[in-house]
C-alpha cells in the first residue's frame, strides 16, 4: 500500500510540475485596441473584452464581423491584430494573423504606459480645442503636421479657409492612403442614401486597404461651418480606440450618431494617420504654419437631409 501511495504522490507532483510549467511558458498579452464586438470566454461565460486587460495564449476569443482586437506582446515588441471572426484562442489568432508589427522596447513601454494612463481612459466628442500633454513621441510638431496636410490639400486652389474649401464638391481631395469609409444605418446595417431622412441613426465603418494600422476619425462639417467629430477623443490623444488593422473593415457601432437637422448639407470628412494625433484640434478653424505635413488618408462623402 505505501508503495502504492508513493507512486500515487509522485505522478501527482509530476502532473502538477508539468501544469505549473505550461502555465509558466503561456505568453502574455496586453490588450491595446477592441473596435466593434469582442469577447473572451472567461470559464463560465462571454464577457466583453476591453482595451488594457490581459490576455495569454490560451485565452479564447469571440470575434464578431468587422471587428478587431490588437494585442502588445511586450517580452517581444511585437503587435499583434486580429480580425478573424468566430471563437480562437489567442494562439490560434496569432498563428492566423499576418507578419506582427515591431515596436522598440522604449516605445512599446511608451505605448502601454500612455495606454494605462488616467487620461486614456476619458472620452469625449469635443467642442473646443482639448491639449494633449506633450510628449517625446507624440509632441503637438505631430498635430501641427495634420493641419498643415489639410491646409495643402484643401487652399491649394482657392483662398478661402479648409472648411469652406472641403464642403465644395468641387475642390478635389487627393490621399496618400487607402481608405474609405461608409455610414452605416442603425436599423439595416446597409449603406444610408445620400439623401437621408432625419433622425436616421448611424455609425461608421471604416476600410484600411494599406499593409500598415491607421488612426481614423471623421469630421462632419454641415454648410453654415459648424463642426461634429464622429468618434470621441481621449485626452490622452492615445488614439487606441480608433486603431484600424491593416486590410481590414471594422464598424463603429458603440459610436452611433444622428442626423438631427432637417435640410440640412453635411459632408464627412475621413482623416487616417500612421502615428497618434489629437483629432480634436480638428474643432478649432483649421490653419496651418507652412511647415512639413504628414502622410495621411483622406477621403470624403456629402449627405442631404430630408
């Protein structure tokens, strides 16, 4: 019986050696971005999967169409996206997904950092120009870039300022990347008619036909000038929330909008970006220093209301 009893011991403290070292080697993730539907399977059921939680490589994600969920592998310097939709673990994801994006070290820290920031965390749809604190890697020369990029392409041609310049069908928008987007209704999940009825409910989906993730958000301009920024800001100007993978279509459905004003114009300005701006200075009138531009996306769409 003891020599029973002591085999029994053994493959017990052999089995849980082995769990323990599984569980040793299981890679761990930062979760940076979720856009549209995610979950995770936390043992008993579905919860929702935001930005900042942990994940490892057997975590079982819940992937819902035209959604995203990026990942930092810090030990690596790696990011990861994932867009597949259906229920995979997070190997099987990575083992799907294309090459990862490398970061260095001091940015990755950077990145998680601002990331967990008190200042990440607060949205809003701005009505006036918000600072973002300054920084060594996302300093304010990055946003200037922006509006000079707007000022180039939108009073290339006329005197007047980029906002009455960008509501002219005819002034012509020129992109340095692929991207477009469309509005789509609340109640259909189709695209809204150019011509939209009032109190249409509709929210954004975005297509990133580049290799590289864009920052995105939408301007929407109605014909007396007044401005509405689509998707909300953090203060932080981590821009996290409004990562888009690379090839790939992602729908802002938590960010629904209204068509509020009967008869009213509206054109809807797309702006993409490789490095984290802050969308909001987009609120202020648009004026640029003359100075060096940034790559970026553009493109535009006109609505009329009822």
């Amino acid at each position: 019986m003891d020599n029973k009893k002591n085999h029994s011991i053994k493959a017990s403290l052999i089995i849980l050696m082995l769990t323990i070292g599984l569980c040793a080697q299981a890679a761990s993730y930062v979760v940076y971005s979720v856009v549209g539907d995610v979950k995770i399977f936390d043992g008993k059921k579905n919860v929702t999967l935001t930005a900042r939680k942990s994940v490892t490589d057997m975590s079982k994600l819940i992937i819902d169409a035209e959604s995203a969920v990026t990942v930092l592998d810090e030990v690596h310097s790696k990011m990861y996206s994932f867009t597949t939709p259906g229920t995979n673990t997070v190997k099987q994801l990575i083992a799907k997904a294309k090459a990862p994006k490398n970061l260095s070290k001091q940015y990755l820290s950077y990145m998680v950092k601002q990331l967990f920031s008190k200042e990440s965390k607060n949205l809003s749809h701005p009505s006036t120009y918000m600072q973002a604190t300054a920084t060594s890697y996302r300093a304010t020369s990055k946003d200037s870039f922006l509006l000079n990029k707007l000022e180039a392409i939108f009073m290339k041609r006329s005197g007047n300022s980029v906002e009455s310049s960008l509501i002219q069908p005819q002034t012509k928008v020129e992109s340095d990347l692929d991207v477009r987007f469309e509005l789509i209704s609340c109640a259909t999940g189709l695209p809204v008619d150019r011509n939209v009825d009032v109190a249409t409910s509709c929210y954004i989906r975005v297509t990133n036909s580049t290799d590289d993730p864009l920052y995105v958000n939408v301007l929407d301009v109605d014909a007396n000038g007044n401005k509405y920024l689509v998707l909300p800001v953090d203060e932080a100007a981590t821009c996290s929330h409004l990562f888009v993978p690379g090839n790939s279509t992602v729908s802002f459905k938590a960010e629904p909008f209204e068509f509020s004003e009967p008869k009213s114009k509206e054109t809807f300005l797309l702006i993409a970006t490789e490095e984290p701006v802050d969308f909001s200075i987009l609120m202020n009138p648009i004026r640029g220093n003359g100075g060096s531009t940034m790559k970026s996306g553009i493109y535009r769409m006109f609505y009329e209301t009822k």
